[in-house]
C-alpha cells in the first residue's frame, strides 16, 4: 500500500470536489501505477463505509400499536407486546426495540416499592383457605395484621 502525499492529497481533494467515487479515485491511481486502497482513501477523508440497509422494522403503525397495547393494559411485558405485533402484523420485533419504543412514547419503567403477597393466581386459593378459617372457628386473637404489601425491616447497627 501506498501512503497519500500532498501531491496526492490535492489530487484526490479535486476529484472529491468533482464528485468522484473512492472507486473511481482507486481505478484513476492504478491506471497511475499507485496502489491505495478504498480504505486508504476513505481514511484519508474520515468518511464512513456506507452502511446498506432497508427500512426499520418499527413503522409507525407498529409504533401506534405499542402504544394502544401499553395505554390498554400498561402491566402488558415487553414480551406479550412481541407477540401481539408478531400477530397482528406479522413481524419480529426484538425485546429491546419494544422497550425503546416504548421509552421514546414516555412510558418510564420502574419496579414497585412494595409487591402485594397475593398475586392473582393465587386468589382463588387464598380464598378456599379463608373459608375453611372461617368454618372452623378461628378467632384470630393472636395475630398481627397488616396490609397486603411486604413490610421490609432493617437493622442499624454499629460496626463494633
């Protein structure tokens, strides 16, 4: 490979301002007997391979759709999102597109401070259980009651 001196340097910068291709600059130096590389070239002006692509995936009718999905039932994961859109529009989204979208809507994600202790599944059965407390005759005297949020407790001491 061949390094561009300055003579070079003003030759390329001329036929750039022309509007030559690298491709054609690498062909007008081969037939000169120089070798220098598109790479070299591209280098030489810090411009970026140019990078194909088709058009995204995230339309924006699936756009609108992530955020009909969200504002019907803000709990939906980012998962039964995928495979609503997957339904309806036939196409695979990833996780992190759907999140991204859904960031670049507004929504904000964050964990609850206090989980509930029952979850729904486990309605029906806490349900059954109550009942039979309750045909059996507890009193509950000797309970502590709570709400339905998990109470954390925390320990200070000193480092001694």
């Amino acid at each position: 490979m061949t390094c561009i001196n300055i003579e070079r340097s003003q030759q390329v910068c001329v036929m750039r301002a022309h509007g030559k291709s690298t491709r054609e600059i690498q062909e007008l130096f081969a037939s000169l007997e120089v070798e220098v590389s598109q790479s070299t070239l591209r280098n030489h002006f810090q411009e970026k391979t140019p990078i194909r692509s088709g058009p995204g995936k995230l339309q924006h009718n699936i756009v609108t759709a992530i955020e009909n999905a969200t504002k019907a039932d803000n709990k939906l994961t980012a998962h039964c999102v995928k495979q609503k859109i997957q339904a309806d529009f036939g196409v695979s989204l990833g996780l992190s597109s759907i999140r991204k979208a859904r960031r670049k809507l507004g929504w904000k994600y964050g964990r609850t401070r206090f989980t509930h202790m029952i979850r729904d599944h486990n309605k029906e059965a806490r349900l059954r259980q109550a009942l039979q407390w309750i045909e059996s005759g507890e009193t509950w005297h000797d309970v502590l009651f709570t709400d339905e949020a998990t109470v954390a407790l925390e320990h200070f001491a000193s480092g001694k």
